[in-house]
C-alpha cells in the first residue's frame, strides 16, 4: 500500500521489517522475495530470500516457483524465468512470463515446447 501512495521509503521500511521478521519462516520469505524485485527493484535480496525459503524448505510447494519466476523475470535472468515457469502452477501468470521471458532472450515460444499446459 505504501508503495501504491508513493512512499517507497515506507514500503522499503516496511519490506525490511516483514522481511527481519520471517526470515526463518520460508513462506514468508517466498511470498516477500516477489514484492522485493517488483516494488522495490531490489533483485540481489528477493534472490536471497528465495534461497533461503527454498533451503528452509527443500520440500517447497508449487507455488514456491511462482514467486521464483517473478523474481527471476524481474532481475533480468530471462532464461531462468522460462525454466521456471514451467515449475509453476499452471495459471495465467506464469505462462504470460515465461512467454514474455522466451520473448526476451528472442525464441519464439511457439517452437519452445512446453507452452500449452492447462486451460
């Protein structure tokens, strides 16, 4: 919400706190690590709060993978946020980044493979 009104300031203050405060907590940090890049353009510390979350948690969920491929298509490692994506949930999102990732590394997610799973 802070970063929405513009107060990043704020929203960095309050990412930190969250962050301080689940860094045991591998949810937490999966959940965070997405919002970290995203808002706050700090890809070097959502890199280290995924590793982190999955090294708390080896036996990390589905969606663990969603948030590792926002994180990886934010920080601008496009070949790593097509390989994820195809770990995500099959949902909108992690197709429209693995597409716009391909896109960016210049393949044509036609001839990729691995692009029509799900409705």
């Amino acid at each position: 919400m802070l970063a929405r009104q513009g107060d990043q300031t704020g929203a960095r203050d309050a990412f930190e706190r969250a962050a301080s405060a689940g860094a045991q907590h591998a949810d937490a940090l999966a959940l965070l690590s997405k919002d970290m890049v995203e808002v706050l353009g700090r890809a070097g510390t959502a890199e280290r709060m995924l590793t982190r979350a999955f090294d708390l948690n080896p036996f990390a969920p589905p969606w663990y993978f969603l948030s590792a491929t926002r994180v990886a298509y934010f920080a601008e490692n496009f070949a790593q946020a097509a390989d994820l994506a195809l770990l995500a949930p099959a949902l909108r999102l992690p197709r429209l980044i693995r597409v716009l990732a391909l896109a960016q590394l210049h393949r044509d997610p036609r001839l990729d493979g691995h692009t029509c799973r799900g409705p």
